[in-house]
C-alpha cells in the first residue's frame, strides 16, 4: 500500500489536472489507456529507487510492460465483477487527505502544492484505490490458496543458497507500551476542556471559530466541515451520535479513539451526512511521562522479582493491543529492519533481558514509552535453511506465486484486447 500511494503522489502532477502541452497514448488496455505523461512519471519514480537511468529505452519498456500487466489484471477483475465497498475507499482516502492536509499545514497549502481543488484529488486518490483493491482481490482469488511444502522450500534453498548471501543479525522482541495520554488525568483535562467550548457553543459562541481555534483534526482549517459523508466512513460512536442530530443540533460530548469530539449536523440525506466536529485530543505533558515511566519501572521491577512474568503484564496493561493478546512479542526482525533507537539498545541486551523504560518515537511527534524484552538474538550468518527456514520459506512461495501470475497474465494477453503504441 505504501509504495502504490508513492506511485499515486509521483503521478499526480502529470495525471490530476490539465496538462500545458498535448499528451500521447503509449498504450492501449481494454476500456484503459496508458498516456506517456504516466509512463515518464513511473519511470522516473523506479529509476529513481533502483538508481538507473530513466530514459534508458530497455527500462522503460520494462515499465511499460509492467503497466500493462496491472490493466490486463484490472481488466480481469471487472470482468470477474470483484468489487470494493464505496465505504472502504472512502475511509482510506479521507485518512490519506487528512494525513496530507496535516503533513502540508492546511487544506489551502496542500492544494497549492497539487496546483488543484481537492475535491479533484480526492477523485484521483478514489479511482486509483479502486483499481489498486479490485486488482488485489483478482490476486487473491486466484492465489491466496497457493502453498509450498518442505520439499519446494529445500529444492529453492539448494537452487538459491550461494545468492541469499549473508542474514543480518536479527532479534526476537517483545514489549510493553504505555501510550502517556491514556492516563485519567490527561484524559480528564482533554473532557474538561470539551465541556467548556460545548457550554460557549451553547451560549452563542461561532462553531467555525471554536474548531479553528480548538480542534485538533485537520478538518479545523475549514471551521471542523467534514464534508457530505456516507454512512459507514466514520468511527461507530463518532457515527451514532451524528446521525441522532437534527439539523443544526450540536451533539454532547462523544469520546471515540480519536478523542472527544464536538459534532454538528448540518444536512442530512438519506445515509449521506454533512456534519463539522471539534476534536479535543488529550495532550501529554511531563507529569503525565513521568507517571507512564514510573508505572513501567515498578512493572519491570516486578518482573526482575518474578512477581509476575513480561507475557502477563503485557496481555494485562500493554496499549499496544495487538502484541499484547501475544504477550508482547513483534516477532523476529533484522537490525537493518528496525529503527535506530530500538538496535542501539538491543546491542547491549543478552537474551533474556528486559530493559529499562525507554522513550519510543512514532514520528510526526507521536510517541510512548516502553519496557524492551529480547527473546533470541541470531548473529550474523550466511543464509541455512535450519535458522532461516521460515524466512526462506516465504521467499519460496514468493516465487511460485509471482511465476503463477507471470503464467495467468499470458492467458489475459490472449483473451483481453492490448496494444503498444510507442
């Protein structure tokens, strides 16, 4: 998903609005064209990651070809009729607006730096996660099944082994994570601060005014206004409480994993609303980072004592919810895979350890802290199949599925109408 949207934001400024000069038709797909303004930006974006030159006639055939391949496959699956729900692209698109207009500033910066409306981009980012989903779905019928046995897994290593080269240093890890704003008192001094704009809003005081001023989403730029929204697109609570309004109502205080939020309904059509809200987040400050640092320090004492073990009290106070129900583990990663700050302290671990609380940066000025448990540490090796099986094993079947792709995109070549034009 990452490297499709890198590949949407590089092909915006060719492909969302008018072009100066004419374009050209590079090639042909079914009901799709492919124009060379696309091919350019593609081309420029992989030579860029693989370091080559992007004029190269050969690479950009390699290209192209690609290209093409992705349309035969989106071909296909509106043939097959595989479609996405409307609700799920919606909330991904907002979330990748939303996360734009927060990386630019405001929704006016981001539209500059797109030299369009946004209401165009957002169409742009809908078509192509569209046809991104859908494809993924053709994939995944036709090969989510597909499996490799002990003896596929040991005929690829003896084909391969001398190419696998050398396994970075990789580490088993699990931790305990304590999200700082989940504690009462910043929560209450985040509903405190809710339930006083909610009494000035009720009074008479301008709603634009107070989401510009107060509202922590990026939607305050434009006075908290989400737009005409679909039902489905928002968070269950953030939900209910805006399609119980009547027009004009301004909703209670309504908590949800965003925060507490401020919501009124402007319109409502059938099962499309047009509401703003004001977002209040709770806000961590140094007695609140003090408090998550003494709180891990007492579990790790506890664990050190073998009061209790690092499983349970990961399952039991962990706030990351997902390593919890596993008792804190992650997995195995290779030090190059990891962030700096997580190698720099493994290093020093034997296995076994349980480090002290350490701060534990998200980016974009998100972060927590947490307790650092290494379960294994592998040196440095040459790839064997007895260490790295499973790591081998799904190079394996990465392999078998790309050559059954390879072989299902040669029948869509016979049977979906194609066509070069350089």
């Amino acid at each position: 998903m990452k490297r499709l949207l890198l590949i949407i934001f590089v092909l915006i400024g060719s492909n969302l609005f008018a072009q100066e000069v004419l374009d050209k038709i590079v090639a042909v797909v079914d009901n799709e064209i492919i124009l060379k303004s696309d091919l350019d930006s593609r081309a420029i974006y992989e030579a860029q990651n693989k370091n080559v030159d992007p004029n190269d006639p050969i690479f950009r055939r390699q290209i192209l070809n690609q290209m093409i391949d992705q349309k035969l496959l989106y071909a296909q699956a509106q043939i097959d009729t595989l479609k996405v729900e409307d609700q799920e692209v919606e909330r991904e698109v907002d979330f990748r607006i939303n996360s734009l207009i927060s990386q630019y500033g405001s929704r006016e910066n981001l539209e500059k730096a797109y030299n369009g409306p946004l209401d165009k981009l957002k169409k742009f980012l809908k078509e192509e996660y569209i046809k991104s989903y859908t494809t993924s779905r053709l994939v995944e019928k036709k090969f989510g099944r597909v499996s490799v046995n002990s003896e596929e897994v040991k005929a690829f290593y003896e084909r391969f082994k001398d190419s696998l080269g050398v396994v970075n240093e990789k580490y088993t890890i699990a931790h305990i994570f304590v999200n700082p704003k989940t504690g009462d008192r910043i929560q209450k001094k985040a509903k405190e601060l809710a339930l006083a704009i909610l009494d000035s809003l009720r009074n008479g005081a301008d709603f634009a005014v107070m989401a510009k001023r107060y509202s922590a989403d990026p939607s305050a730029a434009s006075g908290g206004d989400l737009g005409e929204r679909k039902r489905g697109v928002f968070v269950p609570e953030f939900e209910a409480a805006a399609f119980s309004l009547a027009p004009n109502q301004i909703s209670d205080v309504v908590k949800t994993t965003f925060g507490y939020h401020i919501i009124q309904l402007i319109e409502r059509k059938g099962d499309v609303i047009h509401c703003r809200h004001i977002l209040f987040q709770p806000k961590s400050d140094d007695k609140n980072d003090l408090e998550a640092i003494q709180f891990l320090s007492d579990l790790r004492d506890s664990i050190m004592q073998k009061k209790n073990t690092f499983d349970f009290y990961a399952r039991k106070y962990s706030d990351d919810k997902n390593s919890a129900k596993l008792g804190g583990e992650l997995g195995s990663w290779e030090s190059s895979q990891m962030e700096k700050q997580l190698t720099e302290q493994l290093v020093r671990m034997k296995e076994g350890d349980v480090g002290f609380p350490k701060r534990y940066e998200f980016g974009n000025n998100v972060y927590g802290f947490h307790l650092l448990k290494l379960i294994k540490k592998v040196p440095q090796h040459t790839a064997n199949i007895e260490i790295d099986y499973e790591d081998i094993k799904n190079l394996t079947l990465q392999k078998k599925k790309s050559e059954l792709i390879a072989d299902y995109i040669k029948e869509l070549k016979s049977s979906i109408y194609w066509d070069i034009r350089l």
